[in-house]
C-alpha cells in the first residue's frame, strides 16, 4: 500500500450483503477516505489528532462527549444514551434484520457465541440453532 492510500477491508460479512445496505458501508468509506486526503494523514498518524497538542490522538472521553452533545442537541435525555448504547443497539438491529448470529459475533469482536448471545439478550438454544443455520 502507497502512503496516503486507505486499505479497505474486505470481509466475509460486508461481502455478504447480508448486514443491510451496504451503500451505507460505501459512504462511510468515502468519508474517511476523504478526511484522511484532506489532512494528508501518513499511516503512522492518528485518525482523530488532539486538538489540545497535550496528546496525540483524543481521549477515550471524547467520542462520549460527542454523543452526549449529539444526543441533547436533539433535546433527548442524554444520559440515556452513549457510546455503548450506541454499539449495542446497532448489533440488535443487525441481528434483528439477518438473524445472522454469526456476523453479529464477528461485528462486534466477540470469542464466544455465548457471550454474544448475551449482549443480544437472546435465548442461548433459539441462538445456537439459528447459528448452525448460517453460514459466514
């Protein structure tokens, strides 16, 4: 890979189209892609630098101070919602849409079926059965 190019993964569930329109996954994408262009950032620089100089990259802290302004600038309660919240929700809407157990595991970095069955708040024998019927 060149310098200033972005390696875009391909995986067997964006290849899959089985996670929802993948237009979505193309415009996310193309939006990185851009602000890395627009930066000039090398590979060894930091997706997100600090504004503040005091480290290189943002605090842990920040994407949540994000959202929780995102969230109340839509005047909803925004200890309701966070960064979690937001993780969470989106592989309950997966699972929900492909009941594609397997990709949702993956999605969201998981070793274990059973955790992942879990934090879907699923059934654990409806989860296995469905699993053996899909394929990733």
């Amino acid at each position: 890979m060149e310098s200033g190019e972005v390696d875009r993964p391909e995986t067997s569930v964006e290849a899959s189209g089985n996670m929802g329109d993948s237009n979505e996954a193309v415009d996310v994408f193309q939006r990185v892609a851009s602000w890395i262009s627009a930066r000039a950032l090398k590979p060894a620089d930091f997706l997100f630098p600090s504004r503040l100089h005091v480290s290189a990259h943002v605090s842990t802290r920040q994407p949540a101070r994000i959202v929780h302004r995102w969230v109340a600038s839509i005047g909803l309660d925004d200890a309701a919602y966070g960064t979690h919240t937001m993780r969470r929700t989106k592989a309950v809407l997966i699972y929900r849409r492909t009941k594609n157990l397997c990709a949702v595991q993956l999605l969201l970095g998981h070793t274990k079926l059973e955790s992942t069955v879990r934090y879907l708040d699923i059934e654990v024998d409806d989860a296995l059965e469905m699993a053996e019927q899909t394929e990733v």
